[in-house]
C-alpha cells in the first residue's frame, strides 16, 4: 500500500480508524489491498459461478458469463477482443483439480494454505471431513451469502503451513475483537435462529477436519465464537465479473455516435435479460480479511468507497471527494438506498449487523428526530438483510 493513508487508534469505544497523510484527491485510488486471506462463497461456487480458487478472478469468458446468466448458450456478444480471460493460463491443482487463474495463484495458493486443505482424490468423497463441514454450512447458511466457512478453514491452514505461526496468529488478531456478548449477537445474526445448536455442530466439524495445537483456542467454544465474530464483522464481501470487465471495456472504447448507441442499447437490455433470469446474483461472490480496509469507520455520509477494478481480490480504496491530510478516510457499510432512509433505521442496520450506533456528522445533524421510524420504512424494516448490506460491499 503507499503512503496515502495510515491507521491509528482513535478510542477504546471506536477502535482503529484509517487516515489521510496527505492530501487526496476526489476520484484518486488511496490505496490497492490484498486480502490476508479470502474464499469464494459455497454456493456461488456450487451454482458455476467459476473463480480462481485464489484471487477470485472470474474465469468463464464474457461471453460465457452472459450466456450462462441468461441461461441462453446462442448469445453472442460483440467486441469480443474486450473481454480480459486469458484461458490459456489456466492452471488446476494436480491433485484434486481446482481451477486457478494462473501459475502464480496456484503456487500462492500452494504455499500460504492449499496443502492443508488439498482435498485430493476425496473431492467428491462426501465423508470427507472437509465436504463435511462444507455441506454442514451450506445448510445452515442459504444465499444470499455473507460468509464463508471456508474462510476460517484458511486461516487455519496458513498457520498450520506457515514457518512463523506467531507471526500469522498476529496478523488474524489485529482484526477488531468484541465482547462475548456482542460476539454473540454477530453468530447469531449469521447463523439464525437455532445458532446455539448449528455453532457446536459446526466446532466439532470443524476440529474433525482441522484441529491444530498452535490453535487449541480457536477450537474451543469461546475461542470459535470469537473467529466466527472476527470473520463476521471483519470480512469484506468481494466481488468479480468477467461481464462487467468487458462492459467497461466496451465503455472506453472510441466508437462513431450510431455504433456506441447501438452498444449501449445491447449492454441495456442483456442486463435488464439477465436480471429477469438471474435476480441480482451477477458475480462471481466471495470474502476476504483486508488490514487496512477493517480499519475503516463507517459514515453515512462516506468520503471514499471500495470496488475491485481488476477482476479479482485486490481491493481498491477511491476517494469520492477530496480528502485533507490528517481527516479520516471513511467509507459505507450501507448501500445507497439505506443511507437514504432515517436516522433510526440506519442505526438499526448497524447495530444488528456491526454492533454499534453511528455519530457521523449526517447521524448528529438529524439527532433530534423523531426515534420513529416513519410508517413507509416500517413496513420495510424487516426486509433489510444481509443481501443488501453485501450489494454495496460487492459490487464491482
């Protein structure tokens, strides 16, 4: 990452926030993230939504991507040479055959966490201890997805492969951690009504397929809580589309007046096809752990925002209005149509979902309005899920 923005403590009560060091400007990239670790999501993977086992790139051409959205193998999309797939640098893990984007993805893959959880010549074996915990998570935790079980199943293989085990133990531990009260509101919003019962289940999954004695206190029940908490809150949802990269592509492009009507008439309906097929489930959807993007406070009225230009897990972080050095870089946990709604049900959304009551600048000015809701946004407020909350996070 540059130099454009540092965390530093704020407050016991608000944790870390990010910062400016120098001026930025309105539209400038404030920093690229890797994720420390990330993972596509079970059922987007099990409905074809093909991504580099690694870094999430998609993998299916643009044109594919379409065809397969629009449940429609005839389309043909024009300006092919826009689309950025390179097929020919595929590459599978020879053991169990998952599917990488590059040499590069396999071998980083390879060396941080795939050896632990190389599933062989067991991929299909449903007895598994792996396809076990996988299945059991996969009934407990339907789309739209927020999570991923096989999130924290990395971040036990990478302690396991590392050589310096501390040094990881750190780097996981410098996510912000709650209280077990607030651990547990998180759980349970992830897990739902019967939690209780799915989390045990889930513990002992999970020690089955995994347990390591460098780690005996994230197999315990505290100490699970507290990894499923971290990645509850923590995880960044990621999104990456080989369609959305060619429609970019094809916006760029320099075309006489007719032609570029004529595109943008075709990209208008394919979406509006896809979307009657296909609802909002356009990406290829996963999560990740960023340092410097955990940092990041809320506000409802953010100055930057974060998006994933390059078809795969590096997080880009852009400023929407210039920012002076020393402010605080904040960006939306909301997506555009909840930042819109009252003050009361913004607070509701955030404290169910991220544990605590925002005081930015927007929340202040609007402090003494009416705590009710008005009665449009009551009859809406029990439809405010995880869904949308992702949308915003996900989008590409």
């Amino acid at each position: 990452a540059g130099a454009a923005a540092e965390a530093r403590f704020i407050s016991s009560a608000k944790g870390k926030g990010l910062f400016a060091t120098k001026n930025i400007r309105k539209g400038e990239t404030v920093f690229v993230e890797r994720p420390v670790v990330s993972s596509q999501f079970l059922w987007n993977a099990l409905y074809n939504y093909r991504a580099c086992d690694h870094c999430l790139r998609a993998l299916e051409t643009a044109e594919e991507n379409a065809q397969r959205l629009l449940g429609k193998s005839s389309l043909v999309l024009p300006h092919p040479e826009q689309c950025s797939i390179r097929k020919d640098l595929h590459q599978q893990c020879p053991r169990c055959q998952v599917t990488y984007c590059s040499a590069e993805c396999r071998q980083a893959a390879l060396e941080q966490y795939h050896q632990v959880l190389c599933l062989g010549p067991s991929r299909d074996d449903p007895t598994h201890p792996l396809n076990k915990l996988q299945e059991a998570w996969r009934n407990m935790h339907y789309p739209p997805e927020t999570s991923s079980i096989m999130l924290m199943a990395r971040m036990v293989a990478t302690v396991k492969q590392a050589k310096d085990k501390d040094w990881w133990i750190k780097a996981f531990s410098q996510f912000c951690s709650k209280t077990a009260n607030e651990e547990e509101e998180v759980v349970h919003k992830l897990l739902g009504d019967k939690f209780k019962g799915q989390l045990e289940l889930l513990r002992l999954l999970f020690t089955e397929a995994l347990y390591d004695e460098h780690l005996s206190r994230w197999f315990t029940p505290e100490g699970f809580q507290s990894l499923f908490a971290l990645v509850g809150t923590n995880g960044q949802g990621i999104g990456t589309s080989s369609l959305s990269q060619w429609v970019h592509a094809c916006d760029a492009l320099d075309l006489p007046m007719l032609q570029r009507e004529e595109l943008d008439a075709f990209i208008d309906q394919l979406y509006k096809d896809i979307e009657k097929e296909s609802g909002e489930f356009l990406n290829c959807e996963g999560s990740g752990l960023y340092v410097l993007q955990s940092c990041c406070n809320h506000s409802c009225i953010p100055n930057a925002e974060t998006s994933f230009p390059e078809n795969n897990f590096l997080l880009h972080l852009t400023a929407l209005e210039d920012i002076e050095a020393g402010e605080e870089i904040c960006i939306s946990y909301l997506d555009c149509c909840q930042r819109e709604r009252s003050r009361h049900s913004r607070n509701k959304i955030l404290r169910e979902n991220y544990l605590f009551t925002c005081s930015c600048p927007k929340c202040l000015a609007q402090a003494d309005d009416a705590d009710m809701t008005s009665d449009e946004e009551e009859e809406g407020e029990g439809e405010t899920d995880d869904a949308e909350l992702e949308d915003e996070m996900t989008d590409v």
